[in-house]
C-alpha cells in the first residue's frame, strides 16, 4: 500500500511540473536583429511565440504586454525587410 500511495505522490508532483510555462520572451524580442536574409525564419519564431499560451503562474497584465511586443516587433520587421525603392 505505502508503495501504490508513494507512485501515485511522485507521479503526481511529476505531472504538477510539466504544466507550468515561464514566458520570458521580451528580452529576447527586442534584442532580435533585423536579419533579412533569415526573414521567413525569424517571422515563423514570432508566429510561433506569439500563439503561446499564457503561463499559469503569468500575469495576465504581462502576457498582454508580451504579446504587444512580439507583435509590434513582428510589424517592424515586416516594415524594415520589404522596403519598397
């Protein structure tokens, strides 16, 4: 019995761990250089950053801002790499 209740604990506490998602991608959003030959390759990290679901332990507050920065930055972008002349 002690054997099934600790398995059950440790899966438990295991399971807990994995649904816990820490977004820190600001700091690396705007330290991104404008790179136009990688263009399609940073537009899809964007992409792929900006359709992240919010964190359980984040603020609601913070994910809003996070995510107007990954936009924005994904706008500039944009804008810089497909200049028209």
């Amino acid at each position: 019995m002690l054997k099934i209740t600790t398995t059950v604990i440790a899966l438990s506490l295991l399971s807990g761990c994995t649904m816990y998602n820490n977004r820190s991608i600001p700091s690396s959003v705007t330290t991104m250089p404008n790179d136009c030959a990688n263009e399609n390759a940073i537009i899809n990290w964007l992409e792929f950053q900006e359709n992240q679901e919010r964190g359980v332990f984040t603020n609601e507050e913070i994910y809003a801002q996070d995510k107007r920065a990954i936009k924005y930055h994904k706008w500039r972008f944009k804008y810089i790499c497909n200049t028209v002349n």
